[in-house]
C-alpha cells in the first residue's frame, strides 16, 4: 500500500503537526557523514503548505540554482534542445491539448538503475543539492529544467515525481482533470482518486506530464498513488484495471527515452516486474514486505527504499542483504536522511 493510505487522515495531521515542528533542525547528509545527516540544521526549509506532494498543506520554495548546464555522460541517449540532454519542450501540462506520440528511443537508450545506487528523496522544500548521492528524486511540478541541469552537471541522475493516481487541486493542470475522473478523498486535503478505467482521458493527461518531465530534462519518472484498486476510491477498480493502467504508464514513458519506477504496488509485481525499471517502495521493513521487493534486484533493478518510523539500526542489514538503495526519511520528505 501507498504510504498516504496506510495511516488514517487524523493520525496523519497529528504526525505532521510534530515533525513540523521538529524538522526544522533537522539535516541533509552524505553518504559518508550519518551522524552529521541525523541532526544537523539544513539549509532546505521543510514542506508546510500544499506545494508538497505527499505532504498536507505543503508548499515547496522556489529554489535558487544556477544556470542551466549540459547533461553528464550516461546510458541515456541525449536529445538536442533542453537542459540535460532531454528533447525540445513539449505541450505545457493542463492546457488539455493531448500531446503527439513520439517516436520510439534507439534500443538502449533508457536510464536502467542497477541495485546499490545511493538516493536521495526530496519532494519538500528547494532541493539541497549537495547531498553527494548519484540519483535524485524530486517533484517535477515545483522544479524546473536549470535545477535538474545543474544536478546533471554534478553527474546525477534525476527522477521525476508526479502523481498519477490521483487528483491534486495545487497543481497547475488540475483544471483539466474532468470531475468524472474524480472519485473518493485519498485521506490528504485536496486530493481524490481517479477512475483508472478511463485510459482514453487519463492517457494524454499523463503524457502530458511525462512530456514535462521529458522536457526538463529529466532521466526517469516516479507515479505515484498508483495502486488505486485496493483503495476506498470511490470507483469499483479491478487488479486488472490497474494492471492496464499501470502498463500505460509505463509505455508512456518508454516511448520518451524515460525509466520509470513501480510505486509500492507489492501484489502487482510478479506482474509488472518486466514493464518497469526500478522500484520505489516506502516502508517494507515496518510491514514486513521487503521480500516481495526483491524480485527486482534478483533482475538486475534498483529498489530505491525508505522507512520513516524505523531507525538504520533496525533495517539496514536486511536492506543491504537485498540489495536495497535504503534509508530513512522524516514523513514529509524535507532534505534530512539518514542512509544505511
């Protein structure tokens, strides 16, 4: 299950509450400096207004990076005419305009993480950029193509988060989004589930923002909220329907040049295991479900990984048997980590 959708709404807004209050001494690290990553101030604010994904109220500030820079060398094949060796830019998201069908990468072309690659997760607040990890994964809404060079030009690799699950009201395409798409509350204010059935309206809806994405420069895509089947949401979903929806996403976003990650989904991976390139899974050691993530290194793919109510000490050493890339995040996904 998503990690939205695993606590209830008021225990939510209590634990939000206290780590708003507490975060604010907390930090970014290194790799190398775990002490330094779990208790020194950062220089990133954390999430406190809608602008977070993942996070109630949440805003993102603006961040404040340099120019844009060329892409550094990688498995993904560049293309002329954006910041990080993406192709030129694409249909804004929202204006309801279904974006054309590009043409296929060359074989190959596509970012393929392998196990073991070190991450960081920062969905909330300016990204801290001197977190020495070869992979970011940031909000792609509140990011724009100069902060994903300039991470290029530090020879990481970015990941794009947008939420393909459900409904956002802050975010600037919400407009397009018909209130037929719009299902039950998710649990966080301003967000419903959509109608995954509905792939003729949600598909150029989606590959509008994979465009962005792609136009940005980035190298791959996290969607989340992407298990809406075993969700309260309001529409009478089958495993099958996400099935088919989850495969769209991931066509989508291989006919970009762009890996993607499968989002938690644990029942669905034996399934999708060969249509998505990495994984992302919060929480497996809490539940119990680190197992069921493995058959992803078992095939040569990265499992990006994070607990938030377990400390290193009681995770990391099953984590690194798998092969997991681990850590551990505070809920609201500021810049401070702690990595194994």
């Amino acid at each position: 299950m998503n990690r939205r959708n695993r606590l209830l709404p008021a225990a939510l807004a209590l634990a939000t509450a206290t780590a708003l209050l507490v975060s604010s001494c907390s930090s970014s690290g290194s790799e190398d400096d775990q002490d330094q990553a779990d208790g020194t101030p950062s220089n990133s604010p954390a999430a406190t207004a809608p602008g977070a994904p993942g996070t109630p109220d949440a805003t993102t500030a603006a961040p404040d990076t340099p120019a844009p820079a060329p892409a550094t060398p990688g498995t993904t094949a560049p293309a002329p005419g954006t910041p990080g060796g993406g192709p030129p830019p694409a249909t804004p998201p929202g204006t309801g305009t279904p974006p054309g069908n590009p043409a296929p990468p060359p074989a190959g072309a596509r970012w393929q993480p392998t196990p073991g690659l070190a991450w960081q997760w920062q969905l909330g607040g300016g990204v801290d950029q001197s977190v020495d990890v070869p992979v970011y994964d940031i909000d792609g809404f509140e990011n724009d193509a100069s902060v994903v060079a300039a991470l290029h030009a530090k020879g990481r690799k970015v990941i794009c988060y947008i939420n393909a699950g459900s409904w956002e009201d802050f975010r600037p395409d919400s407009a397009a989004f018909a209130k037929s798409l719009q299902g039950s509350d998710t649990g966080w204010k301003g967000e419903k589930w959509f109608d995954i059935r509905k792939l003729d309206q949600l598909r150029p809806l989606m590959a509008a923002r994979f465009d962005m994405c792609r136009s940005k420069g980035f190298d791959a895509v996290e969607p989340d909220t992407i298990e809406a089947y075993n969700q309260n949401s309001g529409f009478p979903l089958t495993p099958d329907d996400q099935l088919r929806y989850n495969r769209m996403l991931a066509q989508l976003a291989h006919e970009r040049g762009l890996a993607i990650g499968l989002k938690n989904d644990l029942d669905q991976i034996p399934a999708l295991l060969a249509d998505f390139d990495f994984a992302v899974n919060e929480e497996c050691a809490q539940f119990d479900e680190c197992e069921r993530v493995a058959p992803f290194v078992k095939a040569g793919k990265a499992v990006f990984h994070v607990e938030y109510k377990l400390d290193t000490g009681q995770f990391c050493g099953k984590a690194k048997s798998l092969g997991f890339s681990s850590m551990q995040k505070k809920l609201e996904l500021n810049a401070w980590r702690k990595p194994c």
